[in-house]
C-alpha cells in the first residue's frame, strides 16, 4: 500500500523546500518556496512521535553536515540520509543514527538527476544495475520538484513496473489525492514524499494530520 513519506531537505544548513530545478552551483538561480524557522531536529523527533518511519534526510550542497547529524541523533535508526553520501562517508552516516543511507553520483549535490524525456531509457537500465545493492529508491522527479503541479503519474506507473524494491517517489505532489492517484497508478507499491504542499512547510495543498491519518487508514 502506498505510504507518506517525510522528508527533511537541507540547503545550507535549513530547513528548505526548493524548486528542485533550480539547484546549481549559481546561488541566484535557486528558487525558494519555503524556510523553516525551526532547526531539522524538530521534524526528526516530529516524524518521530507519529513514527513516520522511512523518511529522508536530503542534504543539498555543503553545508548540511550538523543539520543533518542532529537529525538522525534525534531519532537514531529512523530516518535515512541522502545528498553527498559516498563510500568513505556512509558508515559516518550509519554510525551516527542514520537507518540507511542513499548514494548517487558524487556531484556536488550528491543527487543523480535523469531527463525526463529519457526516462524510459535510462531509468530502467539503472534500476536493473543497482536494485542487486540496494534496499530501496528514492527517485526525484527534479523538473516537477517543488512546483505542486501534480505527481508524474507516467513515471509512478513505470516505476512500480520496473522495481522489485521498495521504491519513494517525490516531485509535484499538491493534495492529499495525489496520495491516491500514486496509490491507484502503482497499485501500491510505491510511496510518495510530499514536501511544499504540506502545512508544515508553508503550504495549503495538504495537512500533516491528513498524511498521518492516510497511513493509519492505509
């Protein structure tokens, strides 16, 4: 059944939601939707207390470390970290609380990117090569990421075709219906990760509490 998944994304050293496209290394061409005046920690011991288990911890760029550290300290074994995470940091991470970690491509990001035009191409071929050394995905539709324009429905249906693992899915989600809609598309067997929309981040599109209760009920 498909699940919320939260996630806490850092961007120097904040809780931010992002227009996931425009992360580059040029500081004036990121869009900002959201910055928490709260520290990292609070939604690790938050997700912790309704024991949203499977969240990610996403760092985004340098300058993450600490926000990230007190994360996985707050709720050891109970959340995941991705972003800049290589083979001679992920035993740091693992040490330090972090359930799992994610690795891509050692960018400065620590995030691998596909085109969307081809995806049907790439994606796959990917997934086959990397699914025998991994627990799970963590796919970022980074040109619908933070726009709260509606879930790509089309990768979540190819997704859930090409995945034998568990697979979380992020990237355009606005309503608690796009929980459904990925649920219907992937017949349950991929999670979404909601993260401008929700209330918690400044958005309108859907409640915490709401997410909280599709899990319960689902």
């Amino acid at each position: 059944m498909t699940k919320f998944r939260p996630c806490i994304d850092l961007h120097s050293g904040q809780v931010k939601q992002i227009v996931g496209g425009t992360l580059s290394s040029v500081a004036g061409d990121l869009k900002t939707n959201y910055v928490s005046k709260l520290p990292a920690s609070h939604y690790a011991g938050l997700y912790q207390k309704h024991n949203l288990r499977g969240g990610h911890v996403v760092k985004l760029g340098p300058g993450n470390d600490e926000a990230a550290l007190e994360s996985v300290q707050t709720w050891p074994n109970g959340l995941q970290v991705a972003g800049g995470i290589t083979d001679k940091n992920a035993q740091y991470w693992i040490d330090q609380g972090a359930e799992k970690v994610s690795a891509s491509q050692y960018d400065e990001h620590g995030l691998l990117h596909f085109l969307v035009c081809n995806f049907s191409m790439v994606l796959p071929k990917s997934i086959a090569l990397l699914e025998p050394y991994c627990a799970e995905f963590l796919i970022h539709a980074a040109d619908v990421e933070g726009l709260q324009q509606g879930v790509d429905e089309e990768l979540v249906s190819k997704l859930a075709e090409w995945c034998t693992i568990p697979v979380t899915y992020a990237g355009g989600a606005r309503s608690l219906q796009d929980l459904e809609k990925v649920h219907v598309s992937s017949k349950g067997k991929v999670d979404l990760t909601i993260g401008s929309a929700l209330d918690i981040f400044g958005g309108s599109g859907v409640t915490f509490d709401e997410c909280i209760e599709w899990n319960k009920t689902h």
